[in-house]
C-alpha cells in the first residue's frame, strides 16, 4: 500500500525556519506532481505550494519569496522549506502527491497524515 509520512513540523518562532519532509513507501511506479497544503483551526484546508514531476513549481502569494518546494525523485521524498515564519503560518501541514503504483499507470491523489507547524513567540 502506498503511504505519505511528513515530518520536520514543531514549534517555532516567528522569523525562524522550517523544513518538511514528505516521504511515499509501498508499491509505486512513479510519483506526479506534489504538493503541499495547510489547514488552520475553522480554516478550510489550502494550497500552499506545488511541484510537477518536471520540477515547475507554484506557490500560494501568502507564502511567496518565503518558501521552496522542492523534490528528490530517487528518494520519492518531497519537500517545504519554510523561512521567515509568520505567526498566520500556523496550520497543519499535508504532503499530497499523485502516485501510480506498481499494477497500474493511473495516477491517483495521496495524503499525508498532517505535520503541526507553531509560530509563535
């Protein structure tokens, strides 16, 4: 089975920096595009950042000049370099990658579990 795991999450303070990890394991065949998504406390869940297999990126004009999508296909690990952190940053962070698998060329959407990012003095 396929399985998202994000990591790097945690408490920091505003100004400060972040690096998430999104790591896929199971039976795959190739990883689409990517993407990274947040969703704070009555907030609907929202586009951060997203990165195609090519490596052509967009980013939320929230998040802008702060942060870097980036991937490693070799280790179908994706990532979010999150600088000069805001206190509105704060959200639970989901990885979201298209990924077909092993019996199959269909590409279907995958979710992380969700990694808690804090900013806050």
């Amino acid at each position: 089975q396929v399985q998202l795991v994000e990591s790097g999450g945690g408490l920091v303070q505003p100004g400060g920096s972040l690096r998430l990890s999104c790591a896929a394991s199971g039976s795959i065949l190739s990883i689409g595009d990517m993407g990274w998504y947040r969703q704070a406390p009555g907030k609907v869940r929202e586009l951060v950042a997203r990165i195609t297999s090519g490596g052509s990126t967009n980013y939320a004009d929230s998040v802008k000049g702060r942060f870097t999508i980036s991937r490693e296909n070799a280790k179908n690990t994706g990532y979010l370099q999150m600088n000069s952190l805001k206190p509105e940053d704060t959200a639970v962070y989901y990885c979201n990658a298209d990924i077909a698998n092993d019996y199959s060329y269909q590409f279907r959407g995958y979710w992380g579990q969700g990694t808690q990012v804090t900013v806050s003095s």
